[in-house]
C-alpha cells in the first residue's frame, strides 16, 4: 500500500473511532451488547462472533466508543484487505480505485459507524476471498489453513456467509479443478467446520432454532409475488453500494467482451451470486437490504478494475464528494440533528439517555428489583442505559429472540408460558413505552407506583417513556 492510501487509511481509521461516540445508539447494537455480558457458543438470532468482538473491546470499558470500537478496526481491516486483493488479481492502480471506492460506499459509511453481525462478515469475508484466490493460484498448505479459518469465521459472525463460499466452490469447479485433487483443499474444509462447530452444537441443543429462524426470515411460506417488495429492494441496492456505483458498474460488464476473463469471473460469482438470490426471495417476502451487502466486496475491486481502466477520475471524485456530505450529515454535529429525510432509519436509535437528567433525579434502587420489565428486545437499549443484564423481561413475544431463551433459563420456565403465568415475580421495574403494557401488568400485581413519565421533542420525534413500580 502507497503512503498516501497509508496515511488516508489512518485517518479514515481514527475519524470513524471518535465520531462513532456522538451517533445515537442504534437498540440492535445494545442488544449484541447485552449479547456480550451473557457469552454463549452461538445465539438464536445470529452466530456469536458480534459479541466476542463487542466483549473484547469492552473490557475495560462499556462507553460506545468502546462498543462501536470493533466496527471501526473491522472495516478498515476490511478495507486494506480489500486493496491486498485487488492488487493481487489485477494491479496498483485497480487497488488504489478500489480503495476509494470501498471507502466512499454508502454500504462502508454505515458499516464503520454501527456494530452489527454484518461488520465482522464483511472482514472475513475479505479475507476469505483473499486467501481463496491466492490458494487457488498457489496451491499452497499454508493459505489452506487461513482459507479455512476464514471461511469459519465467517460463518461465526453471518448465516449469508455461505453464498460467498458457494461461489468460491462454483468459480473452482469451472476453473480451477485441480484443487479438488489436492489435500489441503480437504484440511482447509476440515479447519472451517472446526471453526463453526461451536454454533452447530448450539443449535443441536437448541432444536435448530437458530437455522429455521433465518430460513423462515427469509423464504416466504407460499410463492405469491409481490413486485412492489422486489423494486424497492433493487432500488436500495443502488443507494446502498452508491448512486454513482452500482449503474456504471452493470454497464461496464454488460459492455465487457472479456467479462468472461477467469480473475473476472471470481469476482462476477461473488457479485452477481448474492444480489440474484436475495432479489428472488424479495419477489416473495420482505428483504433487509443488507442482506445482498456481501456482493459489493466483489463489486468493488471489479468496479476499480474499470475505474482504471477507462480513468473515471471524476466520477470518483463527484462520488466521494456525496459520500463525504452523507458522512457529514450522519457522523457530526451539523447534521445529527438534522436528519429528517431519514427518519426511518433514526427512528431505532438511542431514545433513553434523552432523559438522563429526569431519570438520575429518581434515585432508582436496581437491585430491589427483582426484574426489569422493557417491551421487546429492541429494549436492550434500556439494559445498555441501566448497565443491567440479567433478569430482563421481555413483555412481547411477537419477535422471538435470544431474551425468550434466558428467560427460560434465568426463571426456569417454558418458552411458551406467557408472563401473567410466571410465578413470584415479585418486585419488578417497568421502563418503556407502551401504556397498553402497564394496563396489563397492572392485573398482574397488586400496587403499581408511576415512578416517572418523560415527554421530549427531539428532531423529528417525539420520545416518551413511563418508568413504573409494580409489587407484589
């Protein structure tokens, strides 16, 4: 790497570290944050390698600095990676097009900011394509053994992980037979599944939950098209990899009489691969859009490859000009505050420490209670607020998560059995935001006590939060 990228690297490094601490606190990140305090083999929600990261980076400390530490270190290591690779399967200036690119991606501007499962797959998954490419050309023992760490690894931080090694697999089958004749091959696949077992002995003794979760989240039970869901899935895909991206990108392949070229092609599989196969199960049932996120590692060191190819030094610049507004818009004062027209994605972050001041004023004793009542597992941001984490209750089950199964272990109860069925609960704390969970908790118990009710405007939004004592 040149000491320019060197430097920018830096930066871009040290940049995303501190503003993480002033973006408001996503509730999915406080709930792999709880994840952290309650280690486990694996988790129904996802594999456990968001939690390790999270518990290794706060171990001195629980501040979102900390916390969001692991997503700023992975995406940089994502992206040196990225520069490695593209280097190797093509040359200098396709690495350093790639290398702009990668970090003027919509997709990478959100990926540095939150910590979420798909930050630690984005880094192995580069990795993985590393070492898949360089063992293919070398055949070698050693960049067996790190493809096979890779592979696992990445299938400990996102169940998606297996589409990008599929690809690998089909790209080999094509190309590069021989690999299939060789013994390494066979280790590596060995070193991969040792990797992966820990969350293969956790959904064995869990009844595969976890597995038939993420086929049922995402294959629809009957086959009935919805075309309004497959459009606006493709429409986020061109926001999501950049407006001045993915477009071009689909023309310069569609122009390309060479597309066909082998180091193309491997790059083609790991693009085109997960983008179609997401884009069909859309046509039929919801998609997060950052499901297809894995096919824009691919995208762009083939997007760099063009880039450099054709000198599209201005559409690069124009890019990262937009891309640094969105930065400025998402990651600093001026535009935190600002953020109307995206609402939806600021309406799950941080709501509770708005009220820090009013909730401080009420001396709340934790520990005479025996539980804390939040409304769902989007709650955890009250357990990451409260530094508690045993001994939350979850108040709906309309999204079963990893809270069901401790609560089925910290109250040795059933999953099924609702909370008006669980016995002696005692003293318990009521925080959250639902008026229509107080009613009922108030059959529950015998004396409930109004401890605090917070109302603020904030942008766009209206927060409120009832903070109530039941007994008995």
């Amino acid at each position: 790497m040149q000491n320019r990228e060197k430097l920018v690297l830096l930066f871009y490094t040290i940049f995303n570290i501190i503003s993480n601490k002033f973006v408001p606190f996503y509730s999915d990140e406080a709930y792999y944050w709880v994840w952290s305090k309650k280690l486990a083999l694996s988790y129904f929600d996802h594999p456990p390698m968001v939690a390790y990261i999270i518990k290794l980076t706060t171990l001195f400390s629980d501040d979102v600095l900390f916390v969001r530490l692991g997503s700023a270190l992975l995406v940089s290591g994502t992206l040196y990676t990225l520069y490695k690779l593209a280097k190797l399967a093509f040359d200098e200036k396709t690495a350093v097009y790639s290398f702009y690119i990668f970090i003027s991606s919509i997709i990478t501007i959100a990926a540095s900011t939150l910590i979420t499962p798909d930050i630690p797959l984005m880094f192995f998954t580069s990795v993985f394509l590393y070492f898949a490419y360089k063992y293919t050309q070398t055949l070698s023992l050693k960049d067996a053994l790190f493809l096979g760490i890779s592979a696992g690894a990445m299938m400990l931080s996102k169940y998606p992980a297996v589409l990008i090694i599929f690809t690998v697999l089909v790209y080999a089958v094509l190309y590069k037979r021989e690999v299939f004749k060789d013994k390494s091959l066979y280790i590596a696949s060995f070193v991969a599944l040792l990797v992966f077992s820990p969350v293969l002995y956790w959904n064995y003794a869990n009844d595969f939950i976890s597995f038939t979760f993420q086929i049922n989240h995402g294959i629809a039970e009957e086959k009935v098209f919805k075309p309004d869901e497959l459009m606006n899935f493709l429409g986020a895909q061109f926001v999501l990899f950049h407006p001045f991206y993915l477009l071009p990108l689909l023309y310069f392949i569609i122009r390309d009489k060479e597309r066909f070229e082998q180091k193309k092609v491997y790059f083609l599989l790991s693009f085109l691969f997960p983008i179609i196969f997401f884009s069909y199960f859309s046509a039929f049932k919801y998609a997060n859009a950052q499901w297809a996120a894995l096919a824009y590692l691919s995208a762009t060191i083939l997007l760099g490859y063009y880039f450099a190819k054709f000198e599209m030094k201005k559409l690069l610049t124009s890019a990262m000009i937009l891309s640094g507004v969105i930065v400025i818009l998402l990651k600093t004062p001026l535009g935190i505050d600002n953020l109307k027209p995206i609402e939806q994605l600021f309406s799950r972050l941080g709501k509770i420490q708005h009220f820090d001041k009013e909730i401080q004023s009420l001396h709340l004793d934790l520990k005479s209670y025996k539980h804390i009542l939040i409304d769902d597992y989007h709650g955890s941001e009250v357990a990451y607020y409260l530094k508690k984490t045993d001994n939350l209750l979850v108040l709906t089950d309309a999204r079963f998560s990893n809270f069901n199964i401790w609560r089925e272990q910290e109250n040795n109860i059933t999953k099924e059995s609702p909370l008006k069925k669980i016995p002696h609960l005692g003293k318990c704390l009521y925080i959250g935001t639902n008026t229509s969970h107080i009613e009922e908790l108030k059959k529950l118990f015998d004396t409930s006590k109004q401890l605090g009710y917070f109302e603020k405007k904030v942008s766009f939004r209206t927060l409120k939060y009832h903070i109530v004592e039941f007994k008995n």
